[in-house]
C-alpha cells in the first residue's frame, strides 16, 4: 500500500508508532519498523542528550530500516536541553523527528538544516495549518479519542480528519483510536494517508514494559479511561485507576483553587514506576479509548501483517459489494 506517508518516510505500510513516555525504547522502535512501519523512540525518556545518542545507536544495532525520535515540547519542572537532544538526533544521522506539545519552530532550522523531515501531532486543524506553515513535512492529527493530551476542544476523528483534509497541504496521519485494518481504512477514507498508533502498541510482546500494564489493557473497555487535568487546560487521557480517582477527586474538592502542586503526587516521576516496575496504581498514565479495541498481546509484526491483511480485505470485498 503506497501513501504520501509512506514515499515520504520510506516505509512499506502506512503505519507509525507514536512516541510514548518509558515506552518508546529502541527495542520497540525496531520491531515496528523491521514489520514495515515507523517505529519512533522517545527522546525525553532518555535523561540527557547523551543517553538519547547511545539509544539511537542501539536502535541503529537492531533495525536498517528508517525510524524517528520524538521530542515533546510540554510543561515540565525542568526544561530540557532541547538544542542538545537535536544535536544527538542529527549526529546519530536519524531522518525523522516526530514533535508533539508546544510549537516546535525553535528545533526546526537546526532539523531542516540536517535534511531530517518533521511530522508534528496536532489536535487541531488551526495547530495543523500552523504546522504547515512553519515548514513541518506532515502532521498527525490528533482526535479526542486519544490517549495522552487530546487539546481542549474535544473534536473526534470522524469530524476533526475531513476538516484537516480540506485545510492541508501536506500529508497527514490519523491519531487517536486506530487499533486495526478498520482503523486504517477509515483513516484513509476520512483523507488521512496512514495512522498512527501509540496504546495499540503497548500491547505487543516486543513493548518494553511491564507486563501488569499489557494486560491492563487488554482487561480494560473503551469506557474505562478518564480526563484528567482538565481545570489547568492540560487535559490528559489516562486509563482510570486509584490515582485517576484521587486525582478528580481532588479537582472536584479544590474547583476553580486547582494548580498543579497539588496533584504532583499523582504525575511526577510516575512513569518508570508504571511502565517498569509495574506499580498499576501509583499515579496516572496516558491510555487512549482505544483500550476497548485490544484483547491480545501479538509481536508487532504479527499486529502489523493482520492490520494490512484485514484493511486489503475490506477495501477489496466492499469494492465488489458496490
């Protein structure tokens, strides 16, 4: 299946894994793209820039196929070295940069300049338009039923990808929701040019993470995820656990008086604790809808075969229905 994605990516299937904190190592990154997709490693999972070099080094051990970094422009107790996480990227020679959060103009000259193409996530057509006119080469929209931080206008896919199609100029993915070959073609049929996907591939044997979190979601439905954060205007999905519960309560209790101090107990430092150690109720952690659609744990490329399998299977007999 040839898309503007995958000619611009060079990569077989129009399938991206998303980067996603403590999740998106090398070994994951490599899976993906060895089955024919982009796989992405997290660039801020990695405490300093020198840790990203030796990660992108790792991934370069594991696949030859192309792969991205991620970087997240998103508020944090400390900045990030952002100037050196670029430098990492553009000396370990990687060709795709995926950014998501705040505007990512202060990376793209230095990113232009080293021929690394940049996809940027947004939740919204008018971030999208501004993407494109900053000089991204696509954009990954970003509907409410994602996982993470879904933007604060709560506009799902089925109405957000039509708007970005008739908008852009540049290519775009789907994001938020996509799971299998229904995903795809939906995606497709909306004007999107692949998908991207981040809870569907936690789910996978090559995932580097703790097995209580794998099965969490697979245990979950599509009605087990909760908005938290709301009350600061930095909304984020997450799957619903003790923390989730603490943490509206405490949005409920404290109203319009909410800042971000008073719920670090249930976000900060709450990750590697999570997608490592498996401590399920230690604080919150980013799960899309899309819970509801995941019942296994298959290697990436088992997940990625069966998708393309099924999205030909559909494109092809509902041709002949019609």
């Amino acid at each position: 299946m040839k898309t503007r994605i995958t000619e611009l990516f060079g990569i077989e299937h129009p399938i991206i894994q998303g980067g996603m904190h403590y999740v998106g190592f090398a070994e994951l990154a490599a899976a993906v793209s060895n089955a024919g997709g982009l796989g992405t490693i997290t660039g801020l999972t990695q405490p300093t820039a020198q840790d990203l070099a030796r990660e992108i080094a790792r991934c370069r051990e594991l696949t030859d196929k192309p792969f991205a970094v991620n970087l997240t422009f998103l508020p944090s107790l400390a900045e990030p070295d952002y100037p050196a996480y670029v430098e990492a990227i553009v000396a370990g020679g990687v060709g795709i940069v995926e950014t998501a959060g705040r505007n990512p103009e202060q990376v793209l000259p230095a990113l232009k300049d080293a021929g690394i193409r940049v996809i940027h996530k947004c939740t919204s057509v008018r971030h999208s338009l501004k993407a494109q006119s900053i000089g991204c080469d696509a954009v990954s929209v970003d509907g409410f039923e994602c996982g993470g931080h879904p933007g604060e206008d709560d506009v799902p896919n089925f109405i957000l990808l039509p708007r970005a199609a008739d908008e852009l100029e540049i290519p775009f993915v789907a994001s938020g929701g996509m799971a299998d070959g229904r995903s795809l073609v939906a995606a497709l049929a909306l004007g999107a040019e692949g998908m991207n996907m981040g809870t569907r591939f936690m789910a996978t044997r090559e995932a580097p993470i703790h097995d209580n979190v794998k099965q969490a979601l697979v245990d979950a439905s599509e009605l087990d995820t909760r908005l938290v954060m709301r009350p600061l205007r930095n909304t984020e999905r997450v799957l619903n656990n003790a923390a989730a519960e603490r943490l509206l309560e405490k949005e409920r209790k404290l109203g319009a008086d909410l800042v971000f101090e008073d719920i670090l107990d249930e976000v900060a430092g709450i990750y590697p604790r999570v997608m490592l150690d498996g401590e399920m109720d230690i604080g919150v952690w980013s799960c899309g809808m899309v819970t509801g659609l995941i019942d296994d744990i298959p290697s990436c490329r088992e997940l990625i075969q069966r998708i393309m399998a099924q999205a030909e299977d559909i494109l092809r007999e509902r041709s002949a229905a019609l």
